[in-house]
C-alpha cells in the first residue's frame, strides 16, 4: 500500500469520494431545505482551503501536496496555528456539506474514508518529510497544534 504515497492528488481523492458519496445516496429521498443547510458548511470548508493556500503562498512555499520534500519553509502562521492541514480539513468540510445536500447517512462514509486515506496516504508521508526537512522545530509545531482540529 506504500504505492499509494503521495501519488493521488489529494482534490482527486476528495472529488472520487463524492462521486462514491452521490451514488449511495441515490436511493435515498431528500429533505427539503438540505440545500440551505449545506451552503454554509461548503463556504466553510471553501475558506478553510483557501486559507491554507493563502499561508502557503504568503510564505512562498510550494502547495504541491504530492511533493512536500520540496517545502522551502515550514508554515506555522495564519490558519496553521488552528490545525496542520488546513487544506485537507477544508476538503473534508466541502465533502460534509455533499453529504448534507444528499441527505444520505450512509453517504457520510465517504468523509469518514476521506479523513481515512489521508492520514494514511497523504498526510503521514508529508510530516515524515517535513520531520527530515525541518527536525525539532517540526515536531515542536506537532506537539503544539493538532492534525486536523
């Protein structure tokens, strides 16, 4: 399963989970008013994302998740003092709000096996990296700021 590292763009990922999530809940019938409830939980997780982004680029580091050995600086300001993984977290909010447009319990499985894949395929083979790049003060971010919330 090591193949899987870093090879699977992390917004793929999370766009495959939400197709998976619309067709189990295809059967399902919808409630009314489903689409102003999601609404906000999307810009939620929509700003969350660009927030990520935003430290990122202030910092002028590369955003590549796919290539985090080529960090030039570890981002520890602006939405990084909340959580490690701003983006991934924010992709992980938009699939919530899916699973509330599709009213479907069931559905909610794929945010579950997103948040899954990647603390196993992304997010643990980044901080291996970032550990040899930046050492004590990486593992010092750890201990002070959780991995999602």
């Amino acid at each position: 399963m090591d193949s899987l590292e870093h090879r699977v763009p992390p917004p793929a990922v999370a766009i495959i989970l939400a197709v998976l999530m619309w067709l189990l809940a295809r059967p399902l019938p919808a409630f009314d008013g489903r689409l102003w409830l999601a609404l906000p939980v999307l810009l939620a997780g929509l700003a969350v994302c660009l927030a990520g982004v935003a430290s990122f680029r202030r910092a002028r580091t590369t955003v590549n998740p796919l290539k985090p050995e080529s960090a030039s600086s570890l981002v520890v300001a602006g939405i990084y003092r909340y959580t490690r993984n701003p983006m991934y977290l924010g992709f992980a909010v938009v699939l919530l709000a899916w699973n509330i447009a599709l009213a479907s319990p069931l559905a909610l499985l794929g945010v579950v096996a997103f948040v899954l894949y990647m603390n196993r395929f992304q997010i643990g083979p980044e901080e291996r990296a970032l550990r040899q790049l930046f050492g004590a003060q990486f593992d010092t971010y750890c201990a002070q700021v959780r991995r999602w919330v």
